[in-house]
C-alpha cells in the first residue's frame, strides 16, 4: 500500500507544473476551436477500492490495475468528458 501511495502522491506531483501553463482568455478559445486529443492533465481525484485505483487526470477518469503496486497497470480510461473529474469521485 505504501508503494501506491508513493506513485499516486508522485503522479499528482508531475501534473503539478501543468497548473502553472500559459493562461488564454475566453475569446481566444471560443474562436474556431476543436478538440483534437488531450493528453495528462491535474488529478483532483483518486479512489482505490480492491485492487484498481480511479483517477480523475484533467477531464478523464483513468483505471489502474494495482495488484502490483510497484508496476500499476492501466486497464482503461474514459473519453475526454465535459470537465474535469472533480474531487467528490473519491467520495463514492
């Protein structure tokens, strides 16, 4: 258990500097804009219930498999959604 805590507290780390990014305003993003993919993002939230650990990253939420915490495994991940995955996801 340790070592997942290790990695989901290092995962949100890395996404920390995404926070930080340029800034665009409203204007500029509702001009002719069309989402082509998204890749990472902030994690907000992170459940882990067995062995699978949910992870909302920006506006997915992503599945690991964890029954080997030192070698996580992703087992799926949703499209982009509508926002990102809020907080409450760990509540559930």
């Amino acid at each position: 258990m340790k070592k997942l805590f290790v990695f989901l507290t290092s995962l949100a780390l890395v996404t920390l500097p995404l926070l930080a990014g340029p800034q665009v305003t409203v204007a500029q993003q509702s001009q002719n804009v069309e989402l082509v993919g998204q890749i990472g993002g902030s994690t907000w939230a992170v459940a882990v219930q067995g062995n699978y650990a949910y992870i909302g990253v920006g506006p997915r939420l992503v599945i690991l498999n964890t029954a080997d915490p030192a070698h996580p495994v992703v087992v799926g991940q949703t499209g982009v959604l509508p926002g990102v995955v809020p907080l409450s996801l760990a509540a559930t």
